[in-house]
C-alpha cells in the first residue's frame, strides 16, 4: 500500500525525522541516535574473531525492544509512527497493529503509520508465525505496551502543562484536554513532537479497557486492499530497484544428486546473459531480463551425481516406524498399559496424513542489492530480523553489514520458498555485483520446499462397560529434515545445503526424557481429552488421567517445514477421528461424547456454540438409512484448544457423499472461535474462512507425491487444489469474544479441525471410517466397496 | 530482439524485444506494471491474466508478437485507489482478499466473462472461474463479489 506502507523506492513511509535519520545510518556500524528521530537503532559494535562463524546477537542488532522509542514516534504534527516486527501474510495482521495504535494512543487511524519489519528500523521480534503474532503484541508486552507507555507518557507531560491531575484529563483525536473544559487542550505534537519519548516500556502502564474500545474490536477494513484490486500494491513481486537483472536457478534433478560438471559453453552467446554462477552445489543464472534468465536455465547443460533414492511412496508410514528416533513424551501418568489391560475393552486404530505443500500462488520471489560488503535484501521472509543473520553467513558478510527489507509475497502458510530465494538472488547479486531479482518457476518452487510433514498416529484407548474412557496411549511418527533456517541454520533450506550449509542437526534419541515441569502441548500430541498432567499440575483440557503421549521424530527424506498448523493439524485429525469412533461404539451423540470427557469449559463452551449454531443432530453415527449407492450425507465435528493454550476452535462439517463415484463434496462448514478479544471481526472472519476451505482442499485433494528419485507434485496438474469453481461449502462462522481473556492465536485454528471434521461427516453419512488424507474418490470408493455386507 | 508496439489500458508503447517473449514479461518488467504476476508460468492458475479483444488471456503463455497492435487490458486499466470500477470497489466491500496476489486474475476473468454475458447465473459465473486459483482460499468472498458486482451490473 503506496501510502502507509511502502513507497515506489522501495522505502518504507517513514516520518521526515526517521527517514532523515536512518539516511545519516545506512546501515553502518555506528550506534546510531543522531538527530531529534524519535527512533533508536542500535548495532552491534562487538568485534568479531575473524573466520569465526557469525554470532546471533537478536536483541542487540536490533532497536531495542524495551524502549518505547523503537516502537512508537509521534511527529510534530500530531502523527503517530509505529514500528512492528510481526509483518502482515495475507491474515490482516498490518491493519489490526494499526487499529492497536490508534486505540491506545487515541488518534484517528487515519493519522498512524505503520512501518513493518525491517531490520534497519524495526525492532526483533524473531518470526512472524504459529499465530504468535497476536499473543505477543495484543496483550502486555511489545506493541501493544509501548503504545500504553507511550499514552502514559502523553498524560503525564499534558498534566504538567496544564496544570490538571491526570485524572482530570481525557484524551481524544491525538489531543489532551481537561474533561471539564474541553478548551484547555494540548495536543500530542505539542508535547513530544519530533522528540524522543527517552523512556523504557513500563510494565505497569495499563492498556485501554475492552468497554473504552472505538477502534480496535470494529471492522476496520483491511488496509492493502484497494491497491491489491487495483494492481497498485508493491508485492516483494514487484519491487523494482534502478539496473536490476534477473536470475533463475537450476536445482539437481533427483533428490541428493551432486554437481559434477557446467557446461558454460552450452548457453554462451545467448541473449542478454550476464554470468553463470556456481558454487559448490547451487547453480544459476543472471540476465539481463526474467524470460533471457528462464531461456538461459532451461538450455544450459549441468551433470550431477544421481541422488540417494527415495522410499517407495505406498510404503511410507511403515519406512517412518522404522528410523532410528528422536523421542519426546509430552505426559507419561505410567499406568496406562495396566489401566488398559483392566479396561473393559480396548481399542486401537492408527491414522496417516501425507506431506502436503504450501504450494503458494505466486512462486517465491526476492531482489538482493550486494555490494562489496554490504547486502540489502527485499524479501516475504516470515523472519525478517533473523534472515540478516543466515544471509550474512551465506554471503561471508557480518549481519550488521546486512539489511533485510520485508515485502509482502503470496501467502506463505509457513516455509515456502521465500528464505531459500533470498539466499538465491543474495549469492545471484554477490556474484554480478549488480542487483538481481530471482522468482522461482513452478517446479523449482514445488519440488523443493520444506513441506508440510507426515504423520503417522497409533491410537489406543481402554474403555469401561459404558465406553467411557479410562486410558490413552498414543504413539506418533513423524519426519524432519531442515526447516525454518532462523538466526544460524541457512542449511535448513534447499538453497543454504547446496553451498554447503549442514540442517539442524538430527540426534537421535531413546528412551524419550520425563516430561518435566508443567504441560506443554505445542503439537497437539496430546487429545483434548486427557487430563495432561505433568509435575503434579494437570494442564490438559480434559478427564482421562491414565494417559501416555510418545512422539518419535525421525528424518525425513525431504524438506520439511511449518506448513499452516504444522503437527496440531495432523494430530488433531488423529484425536478427533478417533474420538468418533470411540462415540460411535458407544452409541453416543458424538458431541455428547466429546463434552462427556473435557473439562475446559473454554473448550466445552466452543463446542456447544458450534452444536448450536449448525442446528447439530443430536444422536449416534453412522446415519443408519443403510443405503449403498446414490447420494449419503451426514455431519461430523471436531474441536481444538490450538497448541494447547492459543485459542478455542470447534467446526460441524456437513458432507454429501456420491456413493458411486466417491466424490465427497462438502456443503457447509459452520465454526466456532475462541481467542480472547477480538481485534477486527471481519478480519477474523475472514481468517476463519480460509482456514476451514484450505483445510477441506488439504482433506479432500493435496498429497505430496514422488517417485524413487524425485519430487512429481510440481505444479498445479499434479498437485490437484480448488479453483474457484469448486463447489466449496458454505462457512458461517460463530465468533466468540472474550474482553477479558489474553489475547490468542487466530490464523491456524480453524484449519486443525477441518480434516477430523469432514472425515467424521464421511463416517455419518456412508459408515465408512477414512484414516487416511487426502480422502480422495478413489480412496473413498475403495473404503465404500471394502464394506462388510449387512 | 525487434521492436513490437503494444497499447495498453489506453496508452501506446513500444518495446524493443525477443518476440517470443511471453506477454506478461513484457508488461511486468518492460512496462513496470504490478497487476499481472507470474503464478505458474503454464497456463494453470490464471494470476497472469489480462483482457485482450475482449478475452481473458493468459499472459504467461502468449508470445507478445502474437498481441502487436492490440488493445490490452490490465487490472490497472479499470479503476484506481480513489476510483475503483465498480468490479473492484465490490472486492473492497466484500473484504475479499488474503495475500491479495490472486486478484489480478480474480478480477480480469470476472470482467471478461461477465462483459461477454451481462445476464449470467451464479452457477455460469461459478463455472467461468475454473483454472483460476487463489491458494488463500478466500473463494466464498470473492464470488460473493463477484456476484454482487453482476447484480448491480444488471440493476
Ligand atoms: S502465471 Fe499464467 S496462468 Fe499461472
Ligand atoms: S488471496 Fe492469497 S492467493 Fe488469493
């Protein structure tokens, strides 16, 4: 968005003060206050050892995070400046910062500026993901408290000035006057303008009341939206810098294949190319425009080593139990084999969900500027401040010598290719001296992300004579193999390996440690149901306290990385899969069955909201109308506390079924969400929506596929996704507001609960159990045919 | 390389490349316009589109000789910030956008297919959008827009 966010230059809109101030920095070593900028932008000033690695120095690189000054500037007319380290994905996170600003400080939100996420200005605040984002600068710390130190501090200077008791004061559109006489005033500009606030975040400054709202909690609509409409907006895509070329790269052929031979002489004399770059495994190309570089990579000649050969694709869960294992338990109460064995019954099923791709709409694109010895990188990068770090070493440059810039991309959903491709146009532009932009082509991006992972579950419960349940015991397999690269690990990427970078290193590990302190269930490894109770304090959602939740994570032969609700996803479809199928055996109403075991009344309330508001059918499933053929239809639920403590979600999915061909379509999908105090409910709608459809495409459609030697899901025929004349269901949402609860997650929710949800509404409608995604026709038509005869 | 005159959103250009360069290189890179994007480069997800005599093209895929002389539209080309078409300012109402890199696509296979058929079903403009992608999944907003956008075209 031209105006708030971004300029045709490429520079963030900054005050006059800060932009003349950063100007005066560039990005030089020098500890940088000069100048009345009501910002403070510290660098490191610590020599380093030469030859040795770069040291991750977070907190000092950037402005510092305690200081209201690094975050919120107000100009001398009035204006208010804010800087965040959480940047806007496509989730409306840029607007609602916006509306937190204009709340605390009580200006119009017209008169704030929001700069986003660049390691020059703004401070640390390590990754913008799992839906941390709203947690961590809605509630009591960061944004969200500086902006309340910040009107504090206002107060305090107007009642000075004024002569008034701060209780005697009432703030309104960016200016103080005495409540009883709306003619003694002073406005923010006035007091601070253009100065710096010089104060630290005081913990004790108190946001403004829920009650006291006008701005945040309102439907603000989203700021970028009339540029994307109107082809205005400057995504990472788009940014333009003066003598840039472009580049393309060429990625092995086979999985582990390395570089033994580039022919030069293959692509000599083409038009327009400027350099062909190699080093150690990474090769590419830089021309003068985009479609020289894609005619350049296609014809030049490269031979590599054939790869390691990859596990037989049908045979994937069972080469996953058979690595060697890093082992974590999340609870352990060490009775369940025997609380089991004296159950009245027991009952196992094992679940499979496939690695699956973030497959983002635009591939993944980023313009590096390196010059001798020092780098600007404009990147969609969800890490923005540690991405400076791991391009710094992948350049051989000291970080503080390193700016990263963000910029909008595609939706990421997690790890696509935005990281790998800022070390790709970095090494690109390195080598040319020049600036180089580098989009990926639609395979290089699918073939080689860090997908979303695989999970294999072993589920395994005792039930008494009324099919309550007395123990859970789960087991879990999962692969890893690099990831986020953070602030040391570029080798976590395809691009960081090919120079030589090593993956976070994969130890294994057995038996799995005792969980100690309290219950952490990031992953969702443990059921809703269980009590999770770890050093005597029970932090789970639910009843069952004989319980055992054992992961063992082992590597995988492929990329792997946060894909939107990584783990909680999988396990969630597992727990709330077979959490039908235990009501089932007992002949319960599957909410019923749910309530019967949680104790959350958070949790239980989301439920009861979703039963609701879906008009829920209360009563047994399967549906018994026993016909095999034509249309079935039925309804299924799920239910989530995400990550175990950030933000309720329960979803009623209602499927129809063609028992004839396995088609399942899903026509409507109602979910209910709980994560504290609703910012902007029209963006929180919006984030539920795409959540709940990209979790039913994931169900129903997308699966990662390979042959022995390579990734074959590269583009959109061989991945298979909704367009948008799906047949897609119609979504209510029931939104639940808490004033007085913490601030939660938002954007990962709905989704965990969609895959469980449709997959129960398949059993309800045909009794046919899926325990495995994607629950494509012919995996549908073969489980209907497998039916026993009634 | 050869020179190629191009007229796009009303104004004339010309261009001095390879004339086998696909269309939207020419427009992203020669003529710096931020609408049409690079999605797939293959035909199959619709982000490149733009409108030619009156069809929603694929800009990836088409060689720009094959458009000398024609009027080209670009999402730039139908309204701005402060005067959207109304195709658009219904996208705005509608809040229907994640990412936003879709909507080039979105908008200009809407326009054209609804220019072409001013009296189309909810089902016929379902099925006009097939092939076109937004990853987001923000699809239920978008044609609701869409939608809304033909309603008022037809009020
Ligand atoms: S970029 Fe042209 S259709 Fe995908
Ligand atoms: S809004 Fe992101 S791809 Fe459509």
């Amino acid at each position: 968005m031209k105006s708030r966010s971004a300029t045709d230059t490429g520079e963030p809109a900054l005050t006059t003060d800060a932009r003349e101030a950063l100007e005066g920095a560039g990005i030089s070593r020098r500890d940088f206050l000069k100048g009345s900028g009501a910002l403070i932008v510290t660098f490191s000033v610590a020599p380093r050892v030469a030859g040795a690695p770069a040291q991750p120095s977070p907190l000092v690189l950037g402005a510092a995070r305690d200081r209201v000054d690094s975050w919120i500037a107000v100009t001398e007319d009035g204006r208010v400046t804010a800087y965040t380290g959480k940047s806007e994905l496509g989730q409306g996170l840029f607007t609602a910062q916006m509306q937190l600003i204009a709340e605390e400080l009580v200006v119009p939100i017209s008169r704030v500026t929001l700069v986003q996420c660049d390691t020059a200005i703004t401070p640390d605040q390590g990754t913008t993901s799992g839906s941390q984002s709203h947690p961590e600068n809605f509630n009591h710390s960061n944004l969200a408290q500086a902006a309340a130190t910040a009107r504090e501090a206002l107060f305090r200077l107007a009642s000075a000035r004024l002569g008034l008791p701060v209780d005697q004061l009432t703030a309104r559109d960016g200016t103080i006057s005495a409540t009883t006489d709306p003619a003694r005033r002073v406005g923010y500009g006035e007091l601070v303008g253009g100065r710096k606030f010089d104060i630290p975040l005081d913990e004790r400054a108190t946001r403004r009341p829920r009650s006291a709202w006008t701005v945040l909690g309102t439907s603000v609509p989203r700021a970028e939206i009339p540029a994307m409409v109107t082809g205005q907006f400057e995504f990472v895509h788009t940014v333009r810098v003066p003598g840039m070329l472009h580049g393309q790269v060429i990625r092995p052929p086979e999985v582990g294949a390395k570089l033994t031979g580039v022919d030069e002489g293959s692509v000599r004399g083409m038009a327009g190319l400027v350099k062909v770059v190699v080093k150690k495994d990474f090769v590419g190309v830089v021309a003068e425009k985009p479609w020289q570089a894609i005619q350049v990579a296609r014809r030049l000649k490269t031979t590599w080593t054939s790869g390691v050969g990859l596990p037989d694709q049908a045979g994937i869960a069972e080469y996953l139990r058979k690595q060697e294992s890093r082992d974590s338990l999340v609870v352990d109460s060490k009775d369940v084999d025997a609380t089991i064995t004296g159950a009245a019954a027991e009952v196992k099923a094992t679940y499979f969900y496939p690695y699956q791709v973030h497959g983002s709409m635009g591939t993944s694109c980023a313009v590096a500027d390196v010059q001798r010895d020092r780098a600007t990188i404009w990147s969609a990068t969800q890490a923005t401040h540690p991405l400076r770090h791991t391009v710094a070493a992948v350049l051989g440059l000291p970080p503080e010598n390193v700016r990263v810039i963000f910029r909008l991309g595609s939706g990421c959903y997690g790890v696509n290719g935005a990281d790998t491709v800022s070390y790709d146009a970095a090494l690109l532009s390195q080598a040319v001296g020049k600036p180089v932009r580098v989009q990926l082509l639609r395979k290089d991006e699918m073939a080689w992300e860090n997908f979303g992972i695989a999970y294999v579950v072993d589920q395994r419960v005792g039930l008494d004579a009324e099919g309550n349940i007395l123990a859970w015991d789960y087991e879990a397999w999962t692969p890893t193999l690099g990831g986020r690269p953070g602030y040391r690990t570029p080798g976590n990427v395809i691009t960081g390996s090919l120079v030589g970078f090593e993956p976070e290193e994969f130890t294994p590990l057995t038996p799995a440690p005792e969980p100690t302190g309290r219950l952490r269930n990031r992953s969702n490894a443990a059921p809703p149901y269980v009590a999770g109770c770890v050093g005597g304090q029970c932090g789970g959602t639910g009843i069952v306290k004989s319980e055992r939740v054992l992961t063992h994570t082992v590597r995988s032969p492929f990329w792997t990385g946060s894909l939107r609700s990584p783990a909680r996803l999988q396990n969630t479809f597992a727990h709330e899969c077979f959490m039908d199928e235990l009501a089932a055996r007992a002949k319960a109403d599957p909410v019923a069955y749910r309530l019967r075991h949680l104790s959350d009344p958070r949790l239980r309330e989301a439920l009861a909201a979703v039963a609701k508001a879906a008009n829920w059918d209360s009563r047994p499933s399967p549906r018994t109308d026993g016909r095999r053929t034509g249309i079935a239809a039925g309804r299924g639920v799920a239910c989530v506390l995400y990550e175990g403590e950030n933000g309720y979600s329960a979803m009623v999915a209602e499927v129809e079924v063609d028992q004839d061909t396995g088609a399942t379509t899903v026509k409507r999908m109602v979910v209910s969400i709980d994560c504290g105090p609703i910012s902007n409910p029209n963006g929180l709608k919006n984030q539920v929506e795409g959540g709940a459809l990209q979790g039913a495409s994931r169900a129903l459609l997308e699966e990662m596929t390979w042959d022995d030697t390579k990734v074959t899901s590269i583009d959109w025929r061989t991945l298979k996704t909704w367009s948008l004349a799906s047949a897609v269901p119609a979504i209510e949402s029931v939104l639940i507001d808490r004033p007085d609860a913490e601030a939660n997650g938002a954007g990962e929710t709905s989704i965990t609960v969609a895959a469980a949800a449709i997959a129960n509404a398949i059993f309800d409608a045909t009794g046919v159990r899926l325990r495995q995604a994607p629950f494509t026709p012919e995996r549908v038509k073969a489980a209907l045919a497998a039916r026993p005869v009634t | 390389m050869s020179a190629i005159s191009l007229t796009v959103n009303g104004r004339s250009y010309t261009v001095d490349v390879d004339p086998a360069t696909p269309l939207l290189y020419v427009l992203s890179d020669e003529l710096q316009l931020r609408g049409p994007k690079f999605g797939c480069g293959l035909a199959q997800c619709g982000a490149c589109t733009v409108i030619v005599r009156g069809q929603a093209i694929r800009s990836c895929v088409t060689p720009v000789r094959t458009v000398a002389g024609a009027d080209i539209t670009t999402v730039e080309g139908l309204g701005t910030i402060d005067h959207p078409h109304p195709l658009q300012r219904a996208f705005i109402e509608e809040q229907a956008a994640q990412c936003g890199f879709c909507l080039n696509g979105v908008i200009l296979n809407a326009k054209a297919f609804l220019d072409r058929n001013p009296k189309a079903t909810d089902e016929q403009i379902e099925r006009a959008m097939a092939g076109v992608l937004c990853r987001c999944f923000a699809n239920v907003r978008m044609l609701r827009a869409i939608k809304r956008y033909a309603r008022e075209m037809g009020a």
